[in-house]
C-alpha cells in the first residue's frame, strides 16, 4: 500500500475530544496525524464559552491527573472561576471557568504544536483505507492517503450536520463551516449503527449595545480554584458575568411562532438534550414560569461578543433579533450571530469496548459526540481514553479501562458502552454510585498513578504529586494523635463556640465531625511544627475524614457485588467451547472480549444463567492452574 | 460472608423439613442453639435446640455439621432436619436471624458452591438451568407483585421517596438554576409518611404469617364452663366428648377449622383447677403449653353462675395475652351480664349449645386477626424476604432523617435515603438513575 504519509495513529477532529486524543498518543510515543477540516478552530467552543460545572469539572480534573490538557489550558485561559456547590459536602463540589474563546484555541494549538510526534494537518476524510479487512489508514477528499494502524474518530456535531434556523435547514458542522458527509456513509457501509441526535446554541450579542445595569453582576471566586493540579495561580485577568430574565411578553411572543421553529413543526427528528432545552422548549413546557434565567457571558478579553446563555433557539435568525429586544436591558442589542439548531449523526456507543474501541473494526476508536455524549468535558475524556488506547494499541500494549468505582470517566464510559444512548448523554454526579469517593480534589490520588505508569505523567508533576500525598499523610496522622483536652487554653473557647462540652480530650479529626466546626477552627488548632499547611491539604484530609464511615460501609457493598470482578478471562478464550452457552452469548463475548469477570459482567445482555456458567468455567480453569 | 439461612426442603406441612445454614458462623450458631460443644463434623446428632434469648424450647432434631471446605458450599454448613410444622421451621429461622444469619437470596448457596469451586464444569449447564428457573419464578413473582396489593401500597411511598430525592438532588446538580432550595421541615414530613407507611407494612408481618401457617387459638377455662360445647361448636361436629362432669376433658384436641379463609388451629384444652388426679394434671399441663403457643387465648366463662375467684386467677394470668373473653350460657335462665362485667371484660356472649353469639364469636377472632394487621387497607406482609427489606427501607429513611436533622448536607442525606429506594426497588421493581433524571427534569426547567 502506498500513502502519502505514515502515521501510527490517525484522530480525525481537533475538537475537545480530538485535541486530547493526538496529545496522548503523541506523547505515548505514536507518531500521531491530527487532521481537521480547518487549522485555526483547534479547539474550538462551538457553544458557551465556559469548562466545568458540577460533575464535569470532576472530569477535567480526572482528565488532568491522568496526563490530559485540558485542565491546563482552561487554567491559561480561564476569565472568570468559580468553585460551585461551596455551601455542600466535598464530593458534590466542583470548579467552572468562563474561557476567553479565543485564547483557549490559540493555547490548545501552541500547547499540541509543542507536542513531539503530533502532527496537524489541515483536511477532511472521506474514507478508510482497509487493508483485507483491517484498517490500515484514511482517504482524504483532496486525495491524500495517510497510513494508520489505529484511526480515533471525533468529529462532534461535523457527522452528517444539518444546521436549522426557522424553516432554512443547510449542511454544516457549525453555523459557517461545512459538514462530514462521506465519513458518516463510510461508516454506516462498515455496519455500524447510526442514529440522529440534536443540540443548539443561542445568539451571540454585540457587548456595546447591551445595557449592563439592568443586569445583576456574577463575580468569580475571590482565590479561583484551578483544574490542573499543576496550577498554582490563575494568571489571566478576571471579569464578571452578568444575570439577566426573559418576561411573559418574550414567551408569548414565542408561542405565537412556535410554527416557525423546526422543532415545532417535525423538522427536526433528533432527539435534543433535556439539561439543555431550548427557549421554546422552556416556554412549552414550563408556561407556569413567568420568566427564565439568562446568562450573559462575555466571550472574552479581545472581542465585544457576548454569549446569551439560556436562550438556545432554532427559530428564524431575524425573529431571534427581536425576541431577544424584548428581554429588559438589551432593547438596544443587536445579534452577532444567531443561535441555530444542529442534528448529526452518532454511531451507538455499545458497539464499544471499555477501551472505546469498536468490535466492528479493530484498531477503530470513537470519542466524543459520536458516541452519543454531549459536553466538551464529556467529549475531553473520552478523547484521551481513546488517544491513549489507540497508541497502546499499536504497541501492543493492555488497554487503559478505568473502573466506575475510581472515576467520573469510568461511570461515563460503562454508561454509554452497556446503555447506550437515546438522548445526548451528560455526566452528572448522581450517575456515580460512589460519588462520596469521587471528589474533585482527589482526583490524583485516584488516577494520577495510571498517568505515570503509562508515561503521560511527567517527572515534575509526578514530583509535585508525591509530594502532596506524603504531605496529607503527615496532615492525617495529626489529626488522629493531636487530642484537644480540658487543659489546653483553647478548650473552653471551642465547646463555648459549638455549645457543647467537648469531654476531657479529643482528637481534632473528632473535632472536624461536629457541627459547627470550620475547617480554619481546625487549622488555627494544628501544632505550629506542621504549618504552613495549605488550605486545600486540609480539605482534603478533612473530606477523607468526613465521608469515610459512608465509604467503608459502600466499600463492603461493593465487595460483595463484585466479589468476582477480578477473576481473568485468558485472552483468546474460546467462548464456544464452553457448555451450555447459547450462540447469542457467544457472539456478545467474542465481540467485546471482556478480559475480566467483572468486564462480562457489565456486558448487555449477559443473563445470570450465562454468567453462572462463565464463572464456573472460571473457577474451574482456576484450580486447574493452582 | 455472611452466615445465610433457608428452609431447604418445600415449604409447608410434612413429616420433617431440613434448614440449612451456610457460612463461618454456621457452627456456632449451630452449638448456641443445640448447647452441643464438640459436634462431630458429618455426623448426625440429636439434640434439643433451644432459643438463647429465653430458653425455650424449639424441637428435637437431628443436626448434621459439615466443615469447610467438605460441604457443599464449601464453606461451613449446618444442616437440622426438624418436624415438619411451619410454626417450627418459622421459630428456628426466626432464632438463627436473632444469631446472625440472615436469609439467603434465590439460588445463593448455589452461587456460594460456584464461587468456592465445589461445582465443576460438567455440572454447570444443570446450575445454568437451575439458577434460570429460580430466576424465572422470581421474575413471575415479582411482576405478580408488580400489578399486585402490595406494589400498590408501596406506590405512593416510594413516589413521595423519589419526590425527596429528586428535590435534593436537582439542587445538588443545578446549582446555577432557579430551584427552589429544599425545606428541611417539609422533607422531614414527607419521609415520616413514608417511614410510618413502610413500618406500619412492616409490622402487619407478624399478622401476615399467622394468616399463612395458621392461627393458634385455644379455647382455656374454669371446668364445665362449656369449653367443650363451644369447641365443638366452632368445629361443627361433635369432636369432644361433652358431660356435664366437670374435667372431662383431660387431654388437649386439636382441630384445624376455616373462617373466611384464614386458617385457624382450634385447640380445646382441659379445664384449669387444682387437682390431685395424675392424668387431669398432665392434661392441665398440656392446656398451659397450649395456652402459651396460642396466638390467640379464647376464656370462657360461665355466665349463669357468674365470674368465681377460678375465673379471676385466669383472667390475672391471660391478662397480657392476646384473648377473648366469652361469656357462655345465654340460653341458661340463670344467666347474667352485670354491666361492670361488660365495662371490664367487654365478653363475647354466646350460648354453645343453640348457637347464639357463635357468628359474633367468629368475628371477633377474625377481627382479633387482622386488628395486627397494618393501616394499609388490611394489607399484610407474609413473606420474610418482604418484612426484611421493608424493616431495611424504613431504618434508612429514619437515617436520613437523623441526618437531616443533625443538618449534614444533601449529599450525606442522600446516601441513606438512595439505599431505602433501592431496598424498595427489591419489591417493587429498581428505579434507575435515569428515571431520577427524569422526574427532575420534569419537574424544574433545567438549563442553560
């Protein structure tokens, strides 16, 4: 076979998914081909400028801890932080930036161009090249064939894209940028599944016309909490956001024109998301509400445009100009660019291994909205998971497969692989059956040690991380052997302060469980030879500490649920031979060659009969090696 | 592990049953009941097991002790074959339960057997089918529950449960949203009705059982106050023998009659008195036993010569008892009712020998019956596995409520009341983490 260039990996899309996919392979030591439709969007926020939230800020920093970019270049590029859900528990809370749009792609690029073995190319492919069946590379349209023993498809909302404003539809992968086509035939050729799933973006407004004073200011937090373990201080000027309302003559106005919007009229046959509703869908749905929240969100430092969050609309563009003059301080706005709808394809997620690689096609890996998600952090880690595994793929190395007891990442990808998708899929922390486990700011000591076995994680970070954990050792071991007693000077003040006699002694991680107790009591109480001790190391042990009693109890549920997890299925098992297994368990076993109990367990489709007998045939393989 | 226990042979009534118990605490809770110290492993021995909390005791049985890992879940296993009553085999369980085991799920001791490698490859398609079929009638029982009373009951429960749960977590995840923020009062009043509901299930379960293995009632008394009569009565045939010689009766007879559905074990009883005859001593010996083992005591009185010192020594004694008192004889001119008699005892009159009060005397048993019963529509909880998680559900909704009140945040008041759904879900079917979402986002406009 010839080609105009070799690579061992191939990642289609430099979007959220694609940026960390070629970062990781290339840094896995793949010669890694980046190919995008158009070089100066890598990276690009095709919606609201902002990363993180509840949930999704766990995943950056999941993202971060195993050697991902994304946390860095947020924290770069970052203009307004805020750390959300302060007022409750550790595990629920998470970080969230407004990005400046523009600076976030100008340091996705510099970040990936300083990458060794990655290599951007500008282009759009149509086609696989398949070598007698196995995947050997990509066809691009301009005629160029690159060479590829693993390809990573993440082309987002570019698959088969249809833009919709009002009753216009056109071909597009975002509002002035063209679709992919080809690929998306290319791939239901191949057998694969492909289904319609839809999203939408509000209007973006020119910042000079607006009227700021009839909008109540949104400041970020006063110390930002960044998303990179790796960031001691966020560099980037802050700004504040802006919270304004829609009035019952906005919604009455959209009523009166629901006709007009494709997803009103039956145009629009993919199914949106219900975290994400549209305007008209909020108006529909809620119509007792006399009025929705909105959002204005300065898009960044070098630009006057200004992102009208929560007014997502596919109604016609010069509609949308005067629905949104009719919103109090912004009669005198006028519409950069209207918000639009967008249908697209996506291939079903449960033809993928934990891996993300396809049964279909070996050496074929999805990430992102192809795999039926929606959210850049959602598209990030599934990026890396598949960059990851792709350059381990041809090394031949075991594949990285994380668990949903240890991570956000492992609850999305078991999700989207045994459930599949009928809406867009976004993470959420109820999702987590262990979220008291999966807290924000332990996310290293969950994952970082992955980062480093694979070689993601450099000799500073990992440095910096050991360093953290011998540091809250240190902090744990004092809270459990340093007692308060009813002879230090500070005894009296503290049981006054929490109404209630703290007994003869102590200890301070006790203290920390009463009501009342602050985490800065505890500090000003910590024996002077640990200090300076660092705010975010004792809400770390203090968190430990907090949920640890939930944690065990969870710890020996999950034990028993899963008591046979770790049992190994030798690779290359031959799932016919065994008795009693029906055709259809085999072709599901043989599809997703599960390399764990655990791993079929999860599998759709597996009935207990069928397990039953697995683990049977399990066992007895066992004692037959011991 | 845990320690589980089942009744190994088919439920119901037969010569003898066998209950099995598998797991580390097997043995010993094997020597707590039967006080046998050294129990030769594999070896039948006949013992007397008793109850550790009051002594008493359960039944001679043959038990049977394997060693791990020489036993067929290759963990220790105990097995006690006893006399095939229900009440026996109920009374065993329930004493292994107070030792701590608890009740093996469908097809558990099987899945012990695979996972210690007891079983080997060519037994596994005749596992497969077997654990199938459990499955199967799990699945029948479940979606006959599903459209049966007891899901119906539960329905409202659980949706105020999930009303909870959606509120606390819709502001957990949407913080930047319009929600309205959770009332600790107001959740607090909604998880009480669900606590009290669940619980007040839950405590039909004693009702419950009678109901499905029978209620023991006996029918106790001064002699010749007509206990015969009215025994016979109840059981509408001449079964005992009736004089007017008082003691006739001198053993205890047992006859299983049916009111209205419900099974119910009649036991008429020698009549109560001092007495220097050996044989009329056993009988009365026998008749406190069976006074004991009743669920239900029915005394009867004469009412034509009026409530004696005899009859206030067995009123003292039954007076904690669940009991009836009856007032026999209305067809006797003799007869009389002062009204400080009615006030105190508030008797039952009836005339055993023309029939007079029998149909309110078979109320009144019925009604004694089912007054355990819950506040759920007469609903009663018969079988254990329900009573356990319905307990489960409640301990954690009472959790969460403690956590409310010692005001943890929403995610710490979560953990509990998930597990109480997920308790409930064993019953009447799982909610997933996609019907929350659901129900959230159909109850706030969520979104930016």
């Amino acid at each position: 076979m010839s080609f105009d260039e070799t690579f061992d990996v191939v990642v289609i899309g430099a979007g959220h998914a694609g940026c960390e996919a070629a970062s990781a392979s290339a840094r896995l030591g793949a010669e890694t081909g980046l190919i995008t439709l158009n070089l100066d969007l890598v990276g690009q926020m095709s919606c609201n400028p902002a990363i993180g939230g509840i949930a999704k800020g766990h995943l950056v920093r999941e993202i971060d801890a195993l050697g991902g970019i994304m946390g860095r270049v947020i924290d770069r590029t970052g203009i307004q932080f805020r750390l959300l859900n302060r007022s409750r528990g550790p595990a629920v809370q998470s970080p969230r930036a407004q990005a400046d749009r523009m600076r976030y792609r100008a340091e996705m690029r510099r970040t990936l161009e300083a990458t060794s073995n990655l290599h951007l190319r500008q282009g759009k492919v149509v086609d696989f090249v398949l070598d007698h069946g196995r995947l050997a590379g990509v066809i691009l349209e301009d005629g160029r064939r690159f060479g590829a023993d693993a390809v990573v498809v993440a082309t987002g909302t570019f698959l088969n894209g249809l833009i919709h404003t009002g009753r216009r539809t056109y071909s597009g992968g975002r509002a002035g940028e063209p679709a992919s086509i080809e690929l998306s035939e290319t791939l239901k050729r191949l057998g694969f599944p492909v289904g319609r799933l839809k999203t939408g973006t509000p209007p973006r407004l020119d910042g000079r016309t607006i009227d700021w004073s009839a909008f109540e200011p949104q400041r970020g937090d006063e110390t930002p909490v960044p998303f990179s373990f790796s960031t001691d201080r966020i560099e980037q000027k802050q700004i504040q956001c802006y919270i304004g309302y829609t009035t019952q003559e906005v919604h009455d106005a959209i009523r009166g024109n629901l006709a007009e919007s494709p997803l009103y009229s039956g145009k629009i046959k993919g199914i949106g998301p219900r975290y994400c509703p549209s305007i008209e869908d909020k108006v529909v749905k809620f119509s007792d509400k006399s009025r929705h929240q909105l959002f204005l969100e300065p898009e960044g430092h070098d630009t006057n445009e200004v992102y009208l969050n929560g007014f997502s609309t596919s109604l016609p563009a010069e509609m949308q100009q005067d629905l949104v003059r009719m919103i109090p301080g912004l009669e005198e706005a006028r519409v950069i660019r209207p918000g639009y709808a967008i249908e697209y394809d996506f291939v079903d997620p449960r033809e993928l291994g934990p891996d993300l690689q396809t049964a279909r096609l070996p050496g074929l890996f999805h990430a992102g909205q192809i795999n039926g998600t929606t959210g850049y952090e959602e598209a990030a880690c599934q990026g890396l998971l598949a960059g990851i595994n792709a350059a381990l793929y041809t090394q031949r190395r075991d594949s990285l497969r994380l668990r949903r007891e240890e991570s956000y990442i492992g609850v999305l990808v078991e999700d989207l692989i045994k459930q599949g998708v009928d809406e867009p899929y976004r993470i959420f922390t109820s999702r987590a059956e262990y979220r008291l486990a999966l807290r924000y700011d332990n996310a290293d000591e969950r994952l970082e040690r992955y980062g480093r076995e694979l070689g993601l994680v450099g000799d500073s970070d990992w440095d910096r991380f050991n360093s953290r954990q011998a540091r809250l050792a240190k902090l744990r071991l004092a809270l459990e052997t340093v007692r308060l007693r009813r002879s230090d000077a500070q005894h009296a003040a503290v049981s006054a302060l929490i109404g209630n006699d703290l007994g003869d002694s102590i200890s301070l991680e006790q203290l920390a469980k009463r009501p009342k107790v602050t985490a800065e009591l505890i500090m000003s109480l910590l024996p002077a030879e640990l200090k300076p001790v660092a705010e975010t190391d004792l809400n770390s042990v203090l968190a430990d500490s907090l949920y640890a009693g939930y944690l065990d109890t969870q710890k020996a549920a999950i034990a028993k649920l899963y008591q046979h997890d770790a049992l190994k299925i030798p690779r290359h098992t031959a799932f016919r031979g065994i008795a009693g297994l029906s055709n259809e368990i085999v072709e599901r076993l043989d599809r997703a060659q599960p390399l764990t109990f655990g791993e079929a367990r999860r599998l759709p489709g597996l009935t207990p009969g069928a397990l039953s007998t697995l683990l049977a045939h399990l066992c007895a393989g066992q004692r037959a090696i011991s | 592990m845990t320690t589980i226990v089942a009744l190994s042979t088919p439920r119901g009534r037969g010569a003898l049953a066998v209950i099995r118990l598998s797991g580390p605490d097997a043995i010993a809770i094997a020597r707590h009941m039967s006080g046998v110290t050294d129990v030769e492993p594999r070896r039948a021995t006949l013992t007397t097991l008793r109850r550790p909390k009051d002594e008493s005791e359960l039944d001679h049985v043959l038990l049977t002790c394997f060693n791990a890992p020489h036993s067929l879940t290759g963990e220790d296993v105990v097995e006690i074959s006893c006399h095939g009553s229900p009440a026996i085999v109920r009374s065993i369980i329930d004493t292994t339960l107070e030792l701590g085991a608890v009740l093996a799920g469908p097809g558990e001791f099987t899945l012990r057997a695979l996972s210690n490698g007891k079983i080997n490859l060519a037994q596994a398609e005749a596992i497969r089918d077997l654990i199938a079929a459990q499955t199967e009638a799990a699945v029948k029982q479940a979606s006959r529950q599903l459209h049966g009373e007891l899901s119906n009951a539960l329905g409202p429960f659980k949706e105020k449960l999930l009303e909870v749960i959606v509120l606390l977590e819709s502001a957990l995840e949407f913080v930047e949203e319009e929600i309205p923020a959770p009332r600790a009062n107001e959740i607090d009043h909604a998880l009480a009705v669900v606590s009290d509901g669940v619980g007040s299930l839950a405590r039909s379960y004693s009702a419950g059982r009678l109901l499905q293995e029978g209620v023991r009632v006996a029918v106790t008394g001064r002699p010749n106050v007509g206990k015969s009569s009215l025994f016979n009565s109840l059981v509408e045939r001449e079964r005992a023998i009736v004089t007017d010689i008082p003691g006739t009766t001198r053993d205890t007879l047992t006859e299983a009659i049916d009111l209205e559905g419900i099974p119910v074990i009649l036991t008429d009883t020698a009549g109560l008195r001092e007495t220097t005859d050996d044989i009329e001593t056993l009988g009365i010996e026998r008749t406190r036993r069976a006074m004991s083992d009743a669920d239900l005591v029915l005394l009867v009185l004469d009412g034509s010569t009026g409530v004696g010192p005899g009859d206030r020594e067995l009123l003292d004694q039954t007076e904690n008892a669940h009991r009836l008192v009856i007032m026999n004889k209305s067809d006797l001119p003799g007869f009389k009712l002062p009204a400080s008699c009615v006030e105190e005892l508030r008797p039952i009159t009836v005339s055993a020998r023309t029939g007079d009060g029998l149909a309110t005397l078979r109320a009144a048993i019925l009604a004694s019956v089912n007054g355990n019963g819950s506040d759920e529509g007469g609903l009663l909880i018969t079988n254990a596995r329900h009573y356990d998680l319905l307990c489960n559900t409640q301990r954690e909704i009472e959790a969460a409520r403690e956590a409310l009140r010692e005001r943890h945040t929403e995610e710490l008041v979560l953990v509990p009341l998930h597990n109480a759904l997920k308790f409930l879900g064993q019953i009447t079917g799982e909610t997933t983490t996609e019907d929350i979402l659901s129900k959230i986002f159909a109850t706030f406009c969520i979104g930016k």
